[in-house]
C-alpha cells in the first residue's frame, strides 16, 4: 500500500528542492517532519505541507497507521521556466530563467 501526493509550478528550481529532499528520503514521517521544520530553506515549507498531505491521504483513502508509515521515494522533476527579461547596458535586454518544479512524494506503511 502507498499514498501519494503531487505539488506542482513551485516557484523554486528543482536543484534547490533536491537539497531538501535528499534530507527526507527514507525516513519516517516523524522524523521527516522533525527534520523539515528544523531546516532553513525554502523548500523545507513547501514539502512539509506536501508530506502532510501525502499522510493524509494514506489515512482517510487507504486506511493506512501513520506510525508506521515512510517516505519511500520523493523526487522534484523541472516544471516550465518563465522568461523574463532585464535592462542592461547599452540598451540591451539580459534574459532572467526563472525555474519552476513538480514535486511528488510517495509514503508506505512497514
């Protein structure tokens, strides 16, 4: 049995997101929510709102004990990237890529 939950278009670039995530992976929930709400980051918020989520969905749809319950694979892929431009010297337009991501996170009950 697993439940899963999806965020997708975060504001943060995928690569800032795996910092987080590679914190998480594998733990129980509890510690992951321990560890998410202890970590200075952006990303940190973002995934443990989806980890609660993901918990209750492996509760109310499943039937699931959330003491039992892990993170058995999280993993943020890259959304589309807005183009944006910025003026420069000399007339110019510099391009700003500001990226975007889609997290998934699955649980599973030992």
């Amino acid at each position: 049995m697993e439940a899963r939950a999806m965020v997708k278009h975060i504001r943060i670039s995928s690569r800032k997101v795996n910092i987080v995530i590679d914190l998480i992976r594998g733990k129980k929930v509890g510690e992951a929510f321990a560890i998410l709400k202890h970590t200075p980051k952006a990303a940190s918020e973002v995934l443990e709102k989806l980890l609660k989520s993901a918990v209750a969905n492996a509760e109310n749809n499943n039937g699931m004990n959330i003491d039992n319950l892990y993170v058995s694979e999280v993993y943020a892929t890259q959304g589309p990237t807005l183009k944006r431009f910025r003026a420069a010297a000399m007339g110019r337009g510099v391009r700003i890529l500001k990226r975007t991501s889609h997290v998934t996170l699955v649980v599973k009950e030992k």
